[in-house]
C-alpha cells in the first residue's frame, strides 16, 4: 500500500492518500463515506522484501530509515481511536516488518482495537509472531499470491518466497486467524488460476479474489503483462464460483461477488482510476470503482458496457 506522502505518483489517487493520511475520526467518516465498515488504518512505510516486478521501485525496496513511520505519528493515530470503534487496519509496503510493528500491535490492543486486519506478504507468519500476534488481536491476514506453482509465484515476486508463504499462511489458518487471498490479472499466471483458487479454498478455506493490474510504466510494460478484455473474459468465465474480484469495474462479470478484505478493498482504491464515455448514465456507477488508467490507455472500451448493453 502506498505510504502517507505529499507526493501522489500520477498512477495513485490523491483522495486515497489523503485518506490514510487523515487522523482516525475523519478516517472513520470517509469510509463511511464509501460504504464500508467503520475502521481505523494504520500505514507503515518501511521497506519490503520481496522485489515484485510491477512495484518494486525504490521507494518500496529501499526506504531510508529517516522516511520510516515514526512512533510518535503511530501512537497517535492509535489514540486518537473514536468511541466504539474497535477494528484497525494496518497496511504499508510490508508492515511486520516495519521496527515497531510488535510495538505498534500491543499499543492498538491496549487502547482498545480488538480486530486487527494486516495487509502482509505473509512471509513474517511464524509459529511465535502469530501466537504473539492474535494475542494482540489479528484476526485476519490479507495476502497477495500469484500462483499454486512454486516457480511461477517466484518469478511474480522475484525471490523466492512461495514456500515461506505457505508456510505462514497454515500457521495463520490453524491459529484461526482468516485468510484473504487476492491475486492479479497477469498473462504469465492465467493458466494457474483455477489451481491457485482450489488451493485457497482447499487449504485455508479462502476465496481468492481477482484484481487488476495497475501500472507502474517505468517499470514494466503494461500491455505485455495485463490481460486485455477477451483474455480477461476467457478467464473469468473458466472461474469456480469461490473465485471473487477486487477492484474491478462492475461491468466486468457483474454476476460474481465483490470484494475482499477490507484493508485490501481500500488498498485497490490507491490506483488512479477513470470511467469511459460508455460508462455515463451506468445504473452501476454508483458501486463501480472505475477502470485503472492504464487499461483504458491501452484497450480503450474494449469489454465495458452499462447494463443491458452489449461490449
């Protein structure tokens, strides 16, 4: 998840950042705002292990210790937690690795958080860290994975890192912590799919949910790696129904269920978003996230159409 700046990157949206930056009251309204459940988000800005082709940059891979989330700024928005508001979302480039996570979790849970939502790689889920951190009040994991392949997922995130995944994700899942699994829409994972989504339901009773891919240009082609609109088509219609989508326009399979975790759902907002001319007068606009720049940059209205239309 991007971190708390003043500098917007011009494929984020600036009324998310300034979201995460807001204190824990105005948090709380915006989501309201939005339609979603009464929260408090906690961003961590801290560097991230993994080196994943479609945001590994420098301001996710190596952050100078002076750009970290400081304690102070920390426990004050935990502080600042509004009466009878008890979930917390924490979210960031990797938060548990972040110097004053455990820190940051035991100070949330004196104050009166008792769900905890952690957006993560899941490469921190060790037996003592989740033992500590349900002690403290995660009660779900929200986790990226590309593939059921050990390879493939690898070559998504470029370490290796699928076996520690799986890993962290049985121990998180015996621990009754709930597991959210999302994915991408990416032409070098699509033949995986189904597997990856059996997987989720099979192993950690997860439904997997399906995201766009949004666009980094300086760091990869977005034509090379995203799906265009028949591919992700194809791919949607060979899907089991445990398989949901996050971020997606809701024109795009309307039928099938939305969503995620919600740290997640918010984290899927950050991507600059627009809406076509096809989507004026949509009946669904209402609940539709739009459509990440890039892909309209790159396919136009391709596969968008208001309801009762045809693409």
């Amino acid at each position: 998840m991007a971190r708390m700046s003043a500098d917007v990157a011009r494929h984020e949206d600036p009324t998310v950042h300034a979201f995460m930056a807001a204190d824990a009251p105005a948090q709380v309204q915006i989501l309201r705002g939005w339609g979603m459940a009464d929260a408090v988000t906690l961003i961590l800005n801290n560097a991230c292990e993994n080196r994943c082709f479609f945001c590994a940059n420098a301001g996710v891979t190596s952050v100078p210790r002076s750009e970290l989330t400081p304690w102070d700024r920390i426990a004050r928005h935990l502080d600042g937690r509004p009466q009878g508001v008890t979930t917390l979302l924490i979210g960031g480039n990797e938060p548990a690795l972040h110097p004053d996570f455990e820190r940051a979790l035991a100070h949330a849970h004196a104050v009166g958080f008792t769900h905890i939502e952690l957006m993560t790689s899941g490469l921190q889920l060790s037996a003592e860290q989740v033992s500590r951190w349900t002690a403290w009040g995660l009660a779900v994991v929200a986790v990226p994975i590309y593939a059921a392949q050990a390879a493939l997922h690898d070559a998504v995130c470029g370490t290796r890192c699928f076996d520690r995944l799986v890993d962290g994700l049985d121990r998180a899942h015996a621990a009754g912590v709930r597991v959210e699994l999302h994915t991408l829409a990416l032409k070098r994972t699509v033949h995986d799919m189904a597997a990856l989504a059996d997987m989720a339901r099979d192993r950690w009773s997860a439904r997997l949910a399906i995201a766009p891919l949004r666009d980094k240009a300086s760091l990869f082609s977005y034509a090379a790696e995203s799906l265009s609109p028949d591919e992700l088509a194809a791919l949607l219609s060979a899907m089991p129904p445990h398989v949901s989508l996050v971020g997606m326009p809701a024109c795009v399979d309307p039928s099938r269920a939305r969503g995620s975790a919600q740290v997640m759902d918010i984290y899927f907002r950050t991507q600059l978003r627009q809406y076509a001319p096809v989507c004026d007068g949509c009946g669904l606009q209402e609940r539709c996230p739009g459509v990440v720049a890039a892909r309209l940059a790159t396919w136009g209205e391709a596969g968008l159409a208001r309801p009762g239309a045809t693409t």
